[in-house]
C-alpha cells in the first residue's frame, strides 16, 4: 500500500522468496540505496575465490575444473558430451589464467568481482536467475537431440558399432508388441517368450505367443545375420 491506494505485484516469487538485504552494518547506514544483497555478496566473495584459483597458475585448478565438467556432461548427456565438456572446461581455465595474469591487481581483484557479482544479481536472460539460465543452457546444449530410456542416440543415419545397446520400453497400453523391423547383424531380447517364424526371403517374423496358425518355437532372443531383416508384428 501506497498513499491508501493498492500497489500491483509484478511477480508473486518476490513474496513467497524474499531477497535479504544488508541496510547497516554496527548501526550505521550503507550509502548504497536500497541496500547490499547478501546474493550479491556471495557472488563477490565467490568471484573473487575464483580470480586468486585461476590467476595463481596452479595445474590443480583445471584438473578440477574437468574432472567437474566431465562429470556434468557424463551425466546429461554420454560419454562424448563429458569428453567435449572436460576439455572446453581445461582450456577455458588456461586461457581465463593467462588474461587475469595479464591484468593490474586492482582490476583483477576488485573490479572485476564488483563487475561479476552486479551483472548475477541484476540480469535475468529470460525472467531467471543468471546460474539457472547458464545450467538450462548448457544440458540442452549438451543433451542429444535422441534419447532412448533416458540414453543418448546418435543422430539419424549414422551407422551403430556392433556392441552399441538400445533399449526399448513399453508405452502405458503395456507390455505389447509394437510394429518395428530390425536389420543385422545383432541381436534382438524380448522381455517375455516371442513366437518366431522364418519367411521365404530369409528375414524373420515375430510375434505374440498364439497368433501364428501353427505353433511356432518360442524364444526370448532372435540373433540376425548380417542384412538379415526382423519383422515384428503385434
């Protein structure tokens, strides 16, 4: 309320998650208006931590920075993504060190680390806060565009080892059979027995147990030859 009249709320996250702010330190006011942030104070303090690790030269810090990135990319992606995240993770700090190197102390030291903790409290990309947006943005730059059960997929037409895995789930109708076709080489498990039938070409037909007019043998695993070609039917 303003001079008795209401005051529209842009944003109900500003009620449920208010931000703290430091007004006075020892009872004397801060001649900031508004106060400091203390989010703006850990993003100082955080910056400035950062500065001394990578401007000290150590090999420490890019090993670390790796190990940490290859973990993140590992665990959004596979194990390419976490190779590309560990090594854009060791020569980002190698370059970050040289240039801070390069820099006077009071700009390396202060400037920056104001610079960088007012740009994460102040900005918001798309209506977030700075490090949500830069996690958002680098797992769907590092997510495949396929996934199969939560694994990555190479794209369309790229041709798969032959100890490459896929892994298939049933939908909410359950555990059916679903129209596919399958070439070898390889091998193809079923979770429960299949009734296969060989047609005159050489390819394979599989279906449920009891839709073939005579019975068939029953099997939880097909193995495919080399251009041979698996037909499921439901």
């Amino acid at each position: 309320m303003t001079d008795g009249r209401p005051d529209g709320v842009r944003s109900y996250q500003r009620i449920f998650s208010p931000e703290r702010r430091i007004h006075q330190v020892e009872g004397r006011p801060l001649p900031v208006p508004g106060g400091v942030p203390l989010r703006w104070l850990g993003w100082f303090a955080g910056s400035l931590v950062a500065v001394l690790a990578l401007g000290s030269g150590s090999l420490i810090v890019p090993a670390v920075a790796a190990a940490a990135a290859g973990a993140g990319g590992l665990a959004i992606a596979d194990r390419t993504a976490g190779l590309l995240a560990a090594a854009a993770a060791t020569a980002g700090t190698l370059v970050a060190g040289v240039i801070l190197g390069a820099l006077d102390w009071p700009i390396r030291l202060v400037v920056l680390p104001i610079a960088v903790a007012t740009a994460a409290t102040q900005a918001t990309p798309d209506g977030r806060r700075p490090e949500r947006f830069a996690l958002s943005w680098l797992g769907l730059r590092l997510a495949p565009t396929r996934r199969s059960l939560g694994r990555g997929l190479p794209s369309a037409g790229t041709r798969r080892a032959l100890d490459t895995r896929l892994w298939i789930a049933h939908d909410a109708s359950g555990l059916r059979l679903r129209h596919a076709r399958v070439t070898g080489p390889g091998a193809v498990h079923f979770t429960s027995p299949v009734a296969v039938r060989r047609r005159l070409g050489g390819g394979l037909v599989v279906r449920e147990p009891g839709r073939f007019p005579r019975r068939r043998k029953l099997s939880n695993r097909v193995a495919l030859r080399a251009g041979q070609t698996l037909e499921v039917r439901p």
